[in-house]
C-alpha cells in the first residue's frame, strides 16, 4: 500500500504529446497556478538527482518565476502528517497511513517553495477542490483557469484536471513540470486529460504569448 519505488525515466518530450481535443489559452488575467502536492513524502520515491525529478522541479520553478511575474496566483495543495483513520477515509485502503509526522517530509523542496503571497491548502484527497475552498479562491480571484504541476500526473493531477472541467473551469497540465510512476502512466494521464478535459501543455508553451 506504501508509494512504489519509481525507476528512473525521461520526462515526456513536447513531440510526444497527444493532440489536444479544445484549442484553449491560457491567460494571466484568468489563470491560478496549483503546484499539486510536491512534498519530500511524495517526491522520495523518485531517485535523487536523476529524471523525471530534476526536470520537474526545474521547469516548476521556471513556471513559478514567470507566474508570479505575471500575476498569476499561486496556490500548493499539501498533506498533513500523522492523519488518523477517519481523516485518511478509503485512501487508508488503497495507500496506507500516508506521510508521516515529520517536517522534513511534509517540506516543499526549496527551489519550488511557497513565498509570501502563496496560499498553502490543506489536502485530502486525490482533487485538490475535494474539502478545500479552491474554487471559492479561484472564483473570488475572478478567475476562471487552472494551470496544474506536480505529482503524480495519473493520480491528483489528472482527477483534480477533470474536477476543474465539472465546475467550469478551463485547466492545463503542464507535461514536463508534472511527473509519475513510470512513462507508461504518465502518458496515459497526458491523454486522457487532453482528450476528456484539459489543455496538455509545457513550461515553454503555457504562457508563451504573454
């Protein structure tokens, strides 16, 4: 039940990209920026200085530098540690305890941290909007995008994706600033989310006429 031991693999290349089914842009004036979970308790499983994990946090941090530049709201959806059982609910089932009391796992690694200005949500769930007021900070932004980084790509980011899609807000998955468990799954994320709800996009590419 524990988070597998990720092996080491390239991050999915912008040739490789499904084919989006809506021609949706992404707008400072109407875009947040969610970094989705990126905690040490999830960001331990891949090897250390090798990809997917270096190439996403570089291209996370290049993508924060250039939101907040924009004026883009940054949120990060984070775990607490130690959650009992009754706030664990079935993901006790399907992925034990989850991440230990323990700062130095619950820390966001310092090139991607929150700054002063971010807004820091408690998560719960695999969606980020699952018992949280995101779509009422979006909303109250006057907001209606939501640009998505961060693990895992076919787990929290492609379920929070298709949350947005239910409450109508236009969401983009940044390919090389989100990674997964393998290739296989990462690009099966990719897909689906372009074909059932949201823009597949790159760091290059998301912001790229602003």
């Amino acid at each position: 039940m524990a988070l597998p031991a990720i092996a080491a693999h390239p991050l999915p290349a912008p040739d490789e990209l499904p084919d989006n089914r809506v021609s949706w842009t992404a707008d400072p004036a109407r875009s947040v920026l969610l970094v989705h979970d990126l905690q040490q308790h999830f960001l331990s499983a891949f090897p250390a200085g090798e990809q997917p994990l270096t190439g996403m946090l570089t291209n996370t941090a290049r993508l924060l530098e250039r939101a907040r530049a924009l004026g883009v709201p940054v949120v990060y959806s984070t775990q607490i540690g130690g959650q009992t059982p009754e706030q664990r609910g079935l993901q006790l089932d399907f992925w034990g305890p989850g991440a230990a009391d323990d700062p130095a796992m619950l820390e966001v690694p310092a090139a991607v941290a929150p700054e002063p200005g971010d807004t820091v949500l408690t998560k719960w769930k695999y969606s980020a909007f699952a018992r949280t007021d995101l779509e009422e900070r979006i909303r109250g932004w006057g907001r209606d995008q939501l640009v998505i980084v961060g693990v895992y790509a076919h787990i929290g980011v492609m379920t929070t994706a298709c949350d947005a899609w239910m409450r109508d807000i236009q969401s983009f998955v940044v390919a090389d600033a989100t990674a997964d468990f393998s290739p296989e799954e990462h690009a099966m994320a990719l897909r689906w989310s372009a074909g059932r709800c949201a823009v597949v996009t790159t760091t290059d590419r998301v912001f790229a006429d602003c």
